[in-house]
C-alpha cells in the first residue's frame, strides 16, 4: 500500500503482484477483490470520523 499527498486529500494506491494467472484467478475467486473495495471504504469511515 502507498499512501501520498494528492491536491487536498490523499492518494491511495495497492498494489497485488501474482506469480501466474492462475494465482490471481485464486484470489479473485476467494473474494480478496472485494475485500479490499471493504477495507477501504473502512478506512475511508474511520478517517472522516477523526
């Protein structure tokens, strides 16, 4: 993950690097994909609540 200044807010960037397709198709089919879309609006949440 990076995180960096960008105008007036932040930018937020991850990054997931596979070793084959086949590897990737796993994660997709384990639902990592959506997890993260979760765990940034989560994130998002808590730091408009600070």
């Amino acid at each position: 993950m990076h995180f960096g200044p960008e105008a007036e807010g932040t930018r937020y960037k991850a990054i997931a690097l596979h070793v084959d397709s086949a590897g990737k198709q796993k994660h997709e089919d384990m639902g990592f994909f959506q997890g993260w879309g979760t765990a940034l609006e989560q994130l998002v949440a808590h730091a408009k609540s600070l």
